[in-house]
C-alpha cells in the first residue's frame, strides 16, 4: 500500500513537474510581438504609443504574462492638417476608446469615444492636442489580452471658408448643388438669395445643399450670400435662359367650387418643410412606364395664345399601370384633390420633393418610408401622369435628375 501511494505521489509529481515546465515554457514563448496590433491613424497618420500595459494569457489563460511600458510625456508631432478634418481609424480589438483634445486657447474641446469624434466640428484653427487611450477588456474565451494603449500628439488645422457650385452657369430647370467646406464651429448655414430656400445637409468637412432653377428664374447674375457662425461668404451664379418648346393647349373645364383652396391648403404647406438629410442615391427614374408628351418649361397655346408653362412632365402611360416612387423618401401626402386628382408626394430630403398629380388610384399612405421604384398608386383611365420635382416651392426639369445629370448627383459620397 506504502509503495502504491509513493507511486502515485512520484506520479503527481512528474505531471506537476510536466505541467509547470510547459507553462514556464509558454510563458517565456510570449513576447511583445504577442501584444494586439498598434494600427490607430489620425488624418491618414500611424500613431505612436506613449506607454501601455498589458496582461497576455499564457497556456489558455492559466496564467499571464505582463507588460508595461510606463507612459511619457512625449508628444508625437502629426503635422498641419490645413483645412482637412483629421478622420480618426482605430482598430477593430478596441473594446473602449477614451479621446480628449485640447483646443489652441487651452481648454478643453472634446472628450469622448471615437463615434461622437465622427461628429465632432473644429471651432477654433491652430494647434491642438490629441490624448487617447486604447483599450481592450474582454471576458471571452479563449482568453484574449488585456490592458490598453496610450497615444500623445498634437497637430495644427486651418480651416478657410469656401462656397462652391457644381456648376458656376446654369441653365434654366437645372438643380445646382452648393458645397461649403472649412466651415468653423457646429451652427447649420443660412443662405439669402433669390433663388428659393436652401437646406443644408452636414457632409464629413462641411455641407451641402441644392437650388432648384425654375424655367422663370431671371437670367443674368444671382447672388448667395450665406452665412455659418462667424463665417460669411458670397458665391454667384450665373443663370442662361432656356428655349421651350411650344404645345398645343386645350380649354380647361371650369373647376369645382374650392379646389384652388384645396390644393393650397393640402400643397403649399409642403414647400417649407422637409426631412433631415439625405434621403436619395443616385439618379432618379421615371415614375411610369410611358413616354414624355409635354416636357418640362413647355408653353402651352390654347387659341393662339399663351396658356401657361409646364412645371413637370406629363406621360401617356397604360391605364392600370404602376406608377412608382422615383426615389427614396417618406410620402409626405398621399389622396386625391379636386385640381389634381390622385396626388401623391414624396419628400426626398433636403427640401427636395417628387410631386405625383393624377394617379387614377391612389395606393400610398401619408408617412410611408418608401424606397425607389416602390409602387404608390396605378395610372388613371385618362392614361396622363404629371411628375414635378420641387425645392421648396421652386421647380426644376425632372428629366434631368432621371438621367443622372443634375446637381443632387453631385459629390453624393461625400
């Protein structure tokens, strides 16, 4: 019994011995090449540590094995970024991330993690300084590092105003986008012009935002006088006039007493209101499967006189057939009006509005989230469809936003 028990003990101790040996092994097999990757950038620049810790689990977490690098009071210099924002890339292991920056005048700019970073503006140029702190905290298994990063630097910005068109001439039904970049300080832009509303949507150094020409815009010079915090600026643009055809026009039937106030009431409101931000991607499409018989800005002739101007187009399309949202957005009206029959309306975002008029059913509900190419209704026995685009209550050639060549499409990733 004496010899079975001294077995056993010589035996415990040789898998002890065995096992601490193959820990001790392990541990002396992790290095700092073990540590997670330092793969954080600011402004395209690779940070540098200024010091971490790190407990790295050996032999699947039995033990660990530590690091520490004590931090110092270096600064890395990344330089002067001009009138870029700085992005801030952070690697995926991060489990928290704590950012802080100093402003030029000493106090304190931002603290926070990396996603409110992303809508952090610049409201001071000159140099600040940068501190973040990486870290990694998991619980899961197999076990995984944990400790942190600390990065130190300072880097200067010098942001300059600037108002850009994506078009300095314009014709008339054209929609023209307006960019602001090296915009200080967080407040949305305000614009006067003659040219309509303009609603501005944040973009990652500054904002956007689009003005539609309407076939009786003025030619001649038109200047946007805009204004954002402490920032003004002019830009001009030029407006040439456009040759529209002429069509031949029919007697209206009189009206049912109150549809002008109808359309009013239901219509007009929608021209000072619209979603936030940007609801579209890419070109627009048709919003039926029939082709134009009265293009935008044509001038109607009823008995040799001038009858009105056309503020959309008008399709010949099947009865019955689907007519469909040309873009994404939110139906901001959906029913039937005694001027316009089926109306529906769609509000793209940024004060642009698609404008449906004489759907023979009417499908869509006001507050639907549609996407492009959803149905909203069918084409009526009268076979006619007319399709507006709006900005605010100025209107713009639709045929233009349809073939991919108008200023929404502009700069659309930024």
């Amino acid at each position: 019994m004496k010899k079975l028990i001294l077995w056993l003990f010589m035996v415990v101790l040789f898998v002890a011995a065995l096992l601490g040996g193959s820990i001790g092994a392990f541990y002396f097999m992790i290095g700092e090449d073990d540590l997670p990757e330092q793969t954080a950038s600011f402004g395209g620049v690779t940070l540098e540590n200024a010091g971490y810790e790190w407990d790295v689990p050996v032999f699947g977490g039995v033990v660990s094995r530590h690091f520490y690098q004590p931090s110092t009071l270096s600064v890395q210099k990344l330089g002067d970024f001009g009138d870029t924002r700085p992005e801030l890339v952070v690697p995926d292991w991060a489990s928290s991330v704590e950012l802080s920056l100093t402003a030029p005048d000493g106090t304190a700019a931002y603290q926070g993690d990396a996603a409110g970073y992303a809508g952090f503006t610049y409201t001071q140029n000159g140099t600040y300084t940068l501190s973040m702190t990486l870290r990694q905290e998991s619980t899961e298994k197999p076990a995984k590092p944990i400790g942190w990063y600390l990065y130190q630097a300072n880097f200067t910005v010098n942001f300059n105003p600037e108002a850009t068109l994506s078009k300095d001439r314009a014709s008339q039904g054209d929609i023209i986008a307006l960019s602001l970049t090296g915009i200080l300080g967080s407040g949305t832009p305000q614009a006067e012009t003659d040219l309509g509303t303009i609603w501005f949507r944040p973009m990652e150094n500054g904002w956007m935002g689009y003005i539609a020409i309407p076939y009786n815009c003025p030619g001649g010079e038109h200047t946007i006088h805009i204004t954002c915090d402490a920032a003004e600026m002019d830009v001009v643009l030029e407006v040439s006039p456009t040759e529209y055809a002429l069509v031949g026009g029919t007697p209206s039937d009189p009206l049912p007493d109150g549809a002008n106030e109808e359309y009013r009431n239901a219509i007009w409101p929608l021209f000072t209101s619209s979603q936030d931000g940007k609801l579209w991607s890419g070109a627009f499409q048709a919003p039926c499967d029939g082709g134009v018989v009265v293009p935008y800005g044509s001038v109607y002739m009823t008995n040799g006189a001038r009858d009105g101007q056309a503020t959309g187009l008008t399709y010949a399309a099947t009865p019955g057939s689907n007519v469909v949202s040309p873009q994404a957005g939110v139906v901001v009206y959906a029913g039937n009006l005694a001027l316009s029959g089926g109306t529906v309306v769609v509000d793209h975002g940024c004060g642009v509005k698609s404008y449906l008029f004489g759907l023979g059913t009417v499908t869509a509900q006001r507050g639907q989230t549609v996407a492009k190419g959803d149905v909203l209704g069918t084409i009526g026995t009268e076979d006619q469809l007319i399709y507006e685009i709006r900005i605010g209550n100025k209107s713009a050639d639709p045929a233009k936003a349809i073939a991919g060549q108008s200023g929404l499409q502009y700069k659309e990733n930024l």
